[in-house]
C-alpha cells in the first residue's frame, strides 16, 4: 500500500475546504511547537509544515529551547489556545526528558488538539462505541489511528466481524488503534510484551497493526495469507538503515496488502494532521462564525 500516494489524495481533497474557508475570511492556522533540537522531530514537523503548503493552510512554527520549564511551555500553547487566529495545535513529541507530556498537553484547548492526545479528548474518544458515536460526538481522533482506519479503506478488507491483531498498546498509536477498530465493528486482539501465543493469534487475523518498534520482528510465518498488515514501526536496522516492525520483504510474500517503511503510515499522519486541522477550523467557525474563538483551556 502506497501511503504517500493516498496522502496526497487526502491532501488535494482538502485544499478545496481550505479555498471555501479562505473565502469566508478565515485562513486555517496550524500551529506547531518544538522544544530542543532532535532531527528526526524537526524532519517530522518540516513534513506537515510542506502539508500546510500543499493544503494551503498557513503554519506557524516555535521553536523553544531545550532550557524551557514546564510552565513556559504550558504558557505558550494556552497563549496559542486563546489566539482566534490559531484553529490548530500540535506539540511535537517526545518531549525532553525533563517535560512532562501529559502536563504539557494539558495547555491545549481540546478544539485545537489536532493530534486528539489531550486527556480531554481521549477521554471522549475511548467513551465512544461505535463509528456513528465518533462522527456525531466531534472528537478529534488521533491522527495515526486515523490514518490507518484510511489506508484500511483502501484493500477489499470491510472491518466488521474481521479479526484484527494490534501489536504494541502505547498511548498515541496501539491503543487508540485498538479502540478505533472496535468502533468499526472489528473484534481486536490487542498485544503487548506479556502476550501469549503472539504467533498464532497473528496467524488467525485478517488484519494486523504492528507498532511495537523491534526491526523486522513480524515475520511471514506470522501472517495470515492474504491478511493486511500495516508496519507502524519505525526503526533502525544493521548499517543505520530505516526499516519497519515488518520483514517487509519476507511479509510480502503472505500478505495480500503490505505497508512500507517509509512510505507506508508516515505520510498518512500528516495527512491526518491536516485533515483535523481544516476539520477544527469548520467547527469552531460553525461555534462563533465572528471570532472562531476555542473553547477556554481547562
């Protein structure tokens, strides 16, 4: 599955929402924040800042020093929170080991939580039950979920009653996976470290999630034939070369839609990034058509 070229479907998608809402006075803002110097983070923010170009959005990037206290930082983005002008915030993790990322999150407004990681909104989005539940409700859903509930609705793969394997239960993408796929009527096996029989409950899957970062630790003899696999992994392999959780080479030859690394989920997280941001600037207009101001942070 070409990630890159889905995302880029997506992302001409939403440059007409962006026109209509140009032409209404309202230029969506994405507002990125990154505290310390880490390349693979700036490499990631540079994507969704070239994502606000392509979408024709307008992005603001800061830059904070590694130095910055915990209430600095919770200080700029309920700043960033309370700006009319800014309809979306994104803080780029990991944090150094010094922030805390739940007390940092906390600053934003849960209407502008872009990457659904607030406590708010995951509060919401875990009480859902149902697609219908989410759509209705207004949850910003986190994006790399969210990304690959897209890359799923490309393959023949129709989620209700399948069988679906995620492997890794983090915060920002194992559980909220998990979670998201039982929305859609799948019946989820969520994995970790302590699981039992891993190779056998991923050989009875139709669709398995791995996101556990070990390099090419999901091997052929672990697929299903013809299941979907998507590769969240991102990793470094012998000679520092980029590589996924997925023997891609070895997976290719069972599984009938294979994600690649890079290429594969990346892509479709900024492209997520993006889509929530159009999506927060329509409903807090549609809220206060005058200001489009947040909600007050909490």
């Amino acid at each position: 599955m070409d990630g890159k070229r889905v995302a880029e479907g997506i992302l001409k998608g939403l440059r007409a929402r962006t026109e209509r809402l140009k032409k209404s006075g309202i230029e969506p803002t994405l507002a990125a924040i990154v505290v310390g110097r880490n390349p693979a983070t700036s490499l990631y923010v540079k994507k969704k800042i070239e994502a606000c170009e392509i979408v024709g959005t307008r992005a603001l990037e800061f830059q904070l020093p590694s130095s910055t206290t915990q209430e600095e930082l919770y200080e700029q983005l309920r700043a960033l929170s309370r700006d009319p002008q800014v309809h979306g915030i994104l803080l780029q993790l990991p944090l150094p080991a010094n922030l805390s990322a739940e007390k940092a999150l906390s600053g934003i407004s849960p209407v502008k939580d872009v990457d659904g990681l607030t406590t708010y909104n995951l509060g919401r989005f875990y009480s859902l039950k149902n697609r219908q539940d989410i759509e209705s409700a207004g949850v910003l859903v986190p994006c790399t979920a969210l990304g690959i509930l897209q890359l799923i609705a490309k393959t023949p793969l129709r989620l209700p009653g399948c069988r679906a394997a995620v492997i890794g239960r983090s915060s920002i993408v194992g559980m909220p996976v998990a979670h998201l796929l039982t929305c859609h009527n799948a019946t989820v096996t969520l994995c970790h470290s302590k699981t039992k029989d891993l190779d056998q409950i991923c050989r009875q899957s139709d669709l398995i999630v791995s996101a556990i970062g070990k390099p090419r630790f999901l091997k052929a003899g672990m697929i299903r034939r013809g299941a979907v696999v998507i590769d969240v992994g991102i990793n470094y392999g012998k000679g520092g070369k980029l590589c996924g959780d997925v023997d891609f080479k070895e997976a290719a030859k069972k599984a009938g839609y294979l994600t690649p690394v890079p290429g594969g989920v990346g892509p479709m997280t900024v492209a997520m990034v993006l889509s929530n941001t159009i999506l927060a600037a329509e409903r807090q207009i549609a809220k206060n058509p005058k200001t489009a101001v947040a909600a007050p942070v909490q």
